[in-house]
C-alpha cells in the first residue's frame, strides 16, 4: 500500500448522503435525486471519526493526530488506519 500524503486535504464528495446510526455513519450515494443503495459505505466508530475531520481544512496530518489523541492509539496504526481509509474512501468516491 502507497504511503499517504499527510500534507493533503481531503473533502467531501457532494454525491453521498450521510445518516448517523449510533456510533456508524452510512454514505448512501446519490445520482439523479435517486439513491444507490446498492453502493451503500457503512463507516464504523474510527471511520466516522476519521470521515467527520475531512472538512476542507484539516490536512491528513491534522486528522492522524487527532485520531491518536482521541483514541490513545499508537500512530504507526493510526496511520495505518488511515491509509486503509483513505484509499477506500477515494476508491468508492466518497471523498476526493
């Protein structure tokens, strides 16, 4: 796996609707005012944390560490947690 870029600053794709339910987020995409629900991205606890830092000003960097602060985990798996993330999310779209 490609090591991220902790300088970028991701954003929201505009075509996902998001609905919290609990400590999960779920990404349900939209075309045509119509949603896909075969396409449905469901986040756990750690994605939606990760997922509701990415607003247009926090660079990767930023994320990382307020993930190992919030989670007390070490930043070797935080950022490995965010590389899985991060690729997956821009695989299925949901942020650019």
């Amino acid at each position: 796996m490609n090591k991220i870029n902790l300088n970028v600053v991701y954003k929201k794709s505009i075509d996902f609707v998001e609905k919290q339910i609990g400590n999960e987020t779920v990404l349900v995409p939209i075309s045509d005012n119509i949603a896909d629900m075969n396409k449905v991205f469901t986040l756990n606890e750690v994605g939606t944390f990760i997922y509701s830092k990415i607003n247009n000003k926090n660079s990767v960097s930023d994320i990382l560490s307020a993930l190992t602060e919030e989670y007390e985990v070490n930043a070797m798996i935080a950022q490995n947690d965010m590389e899985q993330f991060i690729s997956h999310a821009i695989s299925k779209g949901v942020i650019l």
